[in-house]
C-alpha cells in the first residue's frame, strides 16, 4: 500500500466508500466497495505494498452474497492532510471461469491532525547562574550537640542508680517538685498526664525486673502472670486511662483524680514491699 498526499482536485475513487466520515492522525478507517455480478462469482483481493505513513490492521475482508461481491479493508493513516491510498489490483472470477482483472485504484482520505500546528515547544534558554548560598552558623549545631551528650549523661546515671533493685523495692519513690496541680490550672491537663504516665511507668519498672520502660500495656498482664503480687488489672486500667487523657481532651478534675490515683497506687505499692 502507497500512501501519497495528493492535489485537491484528485476526488474519491467512484464506488468506494471511506467510514468513519471524520479521520484523525491513527483511527480506524474501513474502505469497502460493492460489486453486482452474477451467482457463483468470486473475487481474489491482490497484496499490499505497505508505506511508511499507513498501517494495514487486518486482512482484506470479502463477503460473497447470491447476486453481489463486497471487500473491505481495515487500515490507519499516520499523517495529516490530503491522503491516497494505493488499493491493490484484484481479480473477478466468474462462474465459468472466465476472470475480469480490476486494476489498482487510489482512494483519497482527508486526515485531521491531533496536535495544533504551531510548534509548541519550548525554546532552549541559557542556564541560570549558581544559586547564593546562605552563610550558616555552626554555633546552633554545637550547643545541640552539646544539650544531646548532656541528655546521654543524665540518662545513663539514671540507669545506673536502678542498677540495686533491692534499695528501689524497699524505698518509697520520692515526690517531684512539678506543681501538677498549677499545671492543670493553666489549661495543660494533657501535659499532667503524661508526667503522672512516666512516674507510674517507672515506678513499675522498679518493681518488675527487667521490664523496658516503653512496655506494651496488652502484654503487660501477660508478662505479670496469674501469680504476681501486683494489682495487674487496677494498674492496667490506670496506664490505659493516663494514655487516653495524654492524647483525648479531658476535664481537670478527671486528670487530677488520675494523678491521685498514681500516686495512692505508688505509696500501697511500696509500702507493700516494705513489709
């Protein structure tokens, strides 16, 4: 198949048909043409010769009828514009046998393009210059280091003094000089309770030997046992309690009961262990 941009003045092969009545650049098309011959008339659709702006989608379809023969062929055209597409020759056989040789034709297809006709595309521009820098201080990034090694410090002498579990089971946690209630007064409720989590966290730790102080409130009971001295579901529902006030809008009054009941657990608890 040869495709060609023809002149206005070629027209449309007489008796072929072009469907869609509309192309764009890569539909569809269908060219179809019908012939009245007698019963028993066949016909031989010769080859295509493929082009570069054409793409044959399927074989040549005939349809032989009681008094007519049809073909149509299935094709795409890749370029706009005024458009000729080479049919191939064919050959009508008769019933006798007798053959009529159908020459070559030429088909024109209009094909609108997709993509408008102004060149689109960006002109090239020159590379900007390099971009200023800010100057940076490095004093920030030292008193930072130095805040983290003094945390790291502080954090293992902590460690250390929990190193004896006898003298921390035996001796009553001693009460911090945060003004809890002065909090709760300022509007910071939520921050109370994350103060009251950590002292009953740590005191559990304490009491339970080598229990990681991020310890999972589940597993906690699991961890405990049917056996242990403790009070596991008071403690448990007072963490889940604590956890849900350090994250959920909660009233004063109920944060300030939670931080009693912290510490009315904490002073049974060791005194428990004093005895």
């Amino acid at each position: 198949m040869i495709v060609a941009a023809l002149a206005l003045s070629i027209a449309q092969a007489g008796g072929w048909a072009v469907t869609p009545s509309r192309v764009t650049v890569g539909d569809t098309i269908r060219i179809s043409r019908t012939w009245s011959v007698e019963p028993g008339t066949q016909l031989r659709v010769g080859e295509f010769v493929p082009g570069s702006a054409a793409e044959v989608l399927s074989q040549p379809e005939v349809e032989v009828g009681e008094g007519s023969v049809r073909v149509r062929f299935a094709l795409a055209l890749f370029e706009p514009g005024l458009l000729a597409v080479e049919l191939p020759g064919m050959e009508m056989i008769a019933a006798d046998g007798s053959i009529e040789v159908l020459e070559a034709e030429l088909v024109s297809v209009t094909v609108r393009a997709t993509l408008p006709a102004a060149d689109t595309a960006l002109s090239p521009r020159p590379s900007l210059g390099p971009v200023a820098r800010d100057v940076r201080r490095i004093e920030p990034l030292l008193l930072l280091t130095a805040a983290v090694g003094i945390a790291g410090i502080m954090m293992a002498l902590i460690r250390a003094r929990r190193g004896s579990k006898d003298v921390l089971k035996t001796e009553p946690v001693n009460d911090y000089a945060i003004p809890l209630s002065s909090w709760v007064e300022a509007g910071e409720p939520r921050a109370v309770a994350v103060i009251a989590a950590e002292r009953f966290r740590r005191f559990l730790c304490d009491r339970v030997p080598n229990l990681d102080p991020t310890f999972d409130i589940d597993s906690l009971e699991k961890r405990l046992g049917p056996d242990s001295d403790l009070p596991v579901r008071e403690i448990t529902e007072l963490l889940n309690s604590l956890e849900r006030a350090k994250f959920a809008p909660a009233f004063a009054a109920d944060v300030i009961i939670l931080v009693d009941d912290v510490d009315q657990i904490i002073a049974e608890l060791a005194e428990q262990s004093s005895q």
